[in-house]
C-alpha cells in the first residue's frame, strides 16, 4: 500500500541516474525506462484496472497477454516458496483462506499500482532476446537499491507486463521493443499492515556449490 504523495521528479532523476550505471553485455545498456506522474499515472491505472477487471462469459479473468511468457508451473521448492509468500501476504491483509472473492480482490490491486502515484515499465530491444531482458533485470535490481537508499518504495510487478497490448497501445510502444516488467514506487504507507510482510529468503548454500578440484 501506498500514500498518495508524489515524489519530486528531482529525487527521480537521481534514482534513475544511480541505475543507469548498471552493468551489460557489451554494454549496450538495452533498457528503456517509461514513469509516469499526475495525471499519466491516474490514465493508466483506470484503464488497466478496467481492462483487468473484466470477465468472461465463463467467469474467469482476461488471460496475460505478456511479451515474455510466464512460468509454465511452480514444482518443488519453487512452489513452497511462491505458496509461503502468498500465505503470508494473505494473512498480513486479513484475507481468509479459500476466499477467493477477496483474494482476487488483492490480485486486481496489482492494476491499481496499490495506491502508489507513479509507475515505471521497462522494454528491451526485440532484437536482443533473452539476454535484453537479462540486463534490464540486472537494471531493475539497481534501481530497487537506489531506491531504498532515497527511502523510495518500489513494487516490481510482473503484472504490469502481464496485458501488453494494452500497454504497448496506451504508451505508444513500438513493436520492436518487448516489454519486460514493471514496477509501482512512491513512498509506503505505513498504517497498511500488508507492507508487514516480510519475504524470507534461502541460505546461500541452498544456491550456490563450491569447486575445489
């Protein structure tokens, strides 16, 4: 959740000066950044909550319609993460379990930015496929440490890559550019109890294996 206080475009500036130092393959530097303001955020968010909202004749929700496609399925400790995280979030937002009026409630929020008064959607070159998007993660992770160092939030968001035709026609994206992912900032609103939610995160010698011979 997030209070509706704008944040000055200078503090923005320097965040995003601060990311753009990041690394690339051959430094081509691939990301393309948009942010919204004001009314450009306010645009957005009504039309994309509205084109979220809607449901089928079979009552089930729109389908993605992402550049880069979702993950097929979560198995194993991929699936007991996502499932602990989606646990927690629920309770830290007093939603029931099997409520599902209420969980997709919370899922549509995603398409009000949960409050927040800006946005940003990230896009790569078509032409440099995976490893476009590689980079621009590398990008996205900067710029959630620049962030945090202004006492800037931000929420990357798949979501906001979920409907790109809707995007790619609101924000005039050329089709050569895909889009990445996304992500909602402004500053927390501290009274929302679902920004209690605290991700954990798997010792390091759960990833990583060390060679010697």
């Amino acid at each position: 959740g997030y209070l509706p206080d704008a944040i000055p475009r200078e503090t923005i500036e320097v965040m995003l000066g601060l990311a753009q130092k990041s690394p690339s393959w051959c430094n081509t530097q691939p990301w393309t950044v948009i942010v919204t303001e004001k009314q450009a955020t306010e645009s957005i968010r009504r039309k994309l909550y509205e084109y979220a909202a809607q449901y089928s004749s079979n009552g089930k929700r729109i389908a993605a319609q992402p550049d880069i496609s979702f993950p097929t399925s979560y198995s194993g400790i991929y699936r007991e993460r996502r499932r602990e995280l989606g646990v927690q979030m629920y309770k830290s937002a007093s939603i029931p379990k099997n409520d599902r009026i209420a969980s997709e409630q919370q899922a549509l929020e995603n398409f009000r930015f949960f409050g927040a008064p800006h946005i940003l959607l990230i896009t790569s070159p078509k032409e440099l496929g995976v490893y476009g998007a590689v980079d621009c993660g590398i990008y996205l992770g900067n710029l959630l440490l620049a962030a945090q160092s202004l006492k800037i939030n931000m929420t990357p968001q798949a979501a906001l890559a979920a409907h790109s035709p809707v995007m790619r026609d609101h924000f005039e994206i050329p089709d050569d550019q895909i889009i990445v992912v996304g992500a909602s900032f402004g500053y927390a609103d501290t009274t929302n109890s679902i920004n209690k939610t605290k991700s954990s995160r798997a010792p390091h010698n759960e990833a990583v294996t060390f060679l010697s011979e």
